[in-house]
C-alpha cells in the first residue's frame, strides 16, 4: 500500500516523458522475470532446500514494494510483475500466487484510487465502466484460471506481456 501511494505522487509529479519511458521497461522486465522464474525456482529450491524460499523475505518485500511504486504511478502489467517476485519468494502454485497477486495488487489500486479521488477530478461513468469490467473480468479470470495448467497460465502471462509492450512501444 505504502508503494501504491508513492507511485500515484509519482505520477503527479514526473513528467508524461517519464511515463513513456519507465513503463514499457517494466513490462518488459515482468514479461521476463515470468518466463524464467521456473528455472530460477528450481536454482532456488536446489541452493535452500527442497521447495523452500529461505531468506527472500528482505527481496520479497522490496520487489513488492517497488511493484506497488509501479502498480501506482500505472497499474498495467502491475499483476505481471507481483507474479514474478512471489515466484521467486513463494514456493506455491501459479493459481495460488495469483490469488495472492490478486489482493496485493488490489490493496495498491485502492490507496492509489484514493489518492487520485483526492487530488484530480475523476470522470465517474468510466470508473463505472472500468469497475464493470474488472468485476466480471475477475469473476471469470477466477473459474478459467483454475481450469488452465500451470504451463499454459505462464505462456498467457507472458504473451499478455509482449502484446503490451508492443502496444506501448509501436
């Protein structure tokens, strides 16, 4: 939450030039770490012990606050980047850390939110809009998502990804 909050200042603050800039590398960046955190899981669990992350709690907690820093200045590609540093940290399933993803990265939006409301005006028939969809959205993302294998689940990340950072690169 305290990310979410810096990264909203942020984004009053900076430049749109900033903007252009920091986010597709973070995407990108995301888009990464996703593909190869089985390998680095697998080094991990090997190095510490079966299935256990010992000692990312320092890492873990920085990476999610510097997530919560992006999730607040821009939000897209935020859920990426959260399932990223949890599987490095936590030895659970992909459909785990993506509940997990899911209220993290809903405590940031919401401290954001707030502090949008409070410094800008808002044009509230889109956020009605934007709240429609991100329910029925999240509804259904819930029951496919526990249908889909682990496997398949990472390549969709990551092919969200790419389609992203195209769209903000091209």
């Amino acid at each position: 939450m305290a990310g979410g909050i810096a990264g909203a200042v942020l984004l009053f603050e900076l430049p749109a030039s900033a903007f252009r800039s920091i986010v597709p590398v973070c995407i990108a960046l995301g888009v990464i770490l996703v593909v190869v955190q089985p390998l680095a899981a697998r080094w991990l669990a090997r190095r510490s012990g079966e299935g256990r992350r010992e000692g990312h709690g320092l890492a873990a907690t920085c990476g999610l606050f510097l997530t919560g820093v992006y999730g607040g200045y821009f939000g897209a590609g935020q859920g990426l980047l959260i399932i990223a540093v949890l599987g490095f940290a936590v030895a659970d399933t992909l459909h785990r850390l993506t509940a997990l993803r899911t209220v993290l990265a809903g405590a940031t939006n919401a401290v954001a939110a707030v502090a949008f409301v409070l410094a800008t005006r808002i044009a509230w028939p889109v956020v009605a809009l934007l709240a429609a969809g991100a329910i029925v959205g999240g509804w259904a993302g819930v029951h496919l998502g526990r249908r889909i294998p682990a496997a398949a689940y990472r390549a969709i990340i990551a092919a969200i990804g790419v389609v992203a950072l195209l769209r903000l690169t091209i």
